[in-house]
C-alpha cells in the first residue's frame, strides 16, 4: 500500500501512524475512509478501508492521499484538495495537483 507524502489526514483521525499500520496489515477498523487516486479518468475515490481487503487490492494497491474518520469528513478533504489546486494551478485537475506536488 503507498501513502501521499503529504498525507491528508481527517480532524477526527487521532493516530495516523497507528491507522496507516492497520490499513497495511489489513486489519478492520470501523468508521475509516480513505481517498485514493483513480486509476482510470476519474480524479478520486472515497472507499471504506474494508474494501481494501479485498484480494484486487492486495495484488493492486491504490495510491492513498487522504484518510478520514468518516465518509462526511472525506469528502471534505476531496472539497480542501480541490480548491488548493483551484488555487494553485486555476483548474481541478486534482490527480495532476497531487503528483506534481511529490
């Protein structure tokens, strides 16, 4: 699983370490949501941290930009993101705002 540099992390997240080392190992954790990178056209994606136990994911791990205590919580930072590249590059090209900011 690979983590943004710059990680976005919710208000109501309190152990961000502890959270990213449970996402590695697959363990459940109620409540978490994760903001990813799209791998197709689309720009991101919001999943509950269940669903990256699936097989697919294992074998195809996403690009994680964000972790949110809650599904509210991470479209607000989808909401942040998009208007910091709004701000810096005048466009919501939001997969290119966050690459070229590594």
């Amino acid at each position: 699983m690979k983590f943004y540099r710059n990680l976005y992390v919710g208000d109501t997240v309190s152990d961000v370490h502890k959270v990213k080392r449970k996402l590695k190992t697959n363990a459940g954790q109620l409540g978490i949501y994760v903001i990813t990178l799209c791998r197709g056209r689309d720009q991101l994606e919001i999943y509950h941290c269940a669903l990256l136990q699936q097989r697919y994911y294992r074998k195809n791990p996403p690009y994680i930009v964000g972790i949110a205590g809650g599904y509210e919580e991470a479209v607000e930072i989808v909401k942040q993101i998009a208007e910091e590249a709004y701000r810096q590059n005048g466009e919501c090209d939001l997969k290119k705002y966050l690459l070229d900011q590594k």
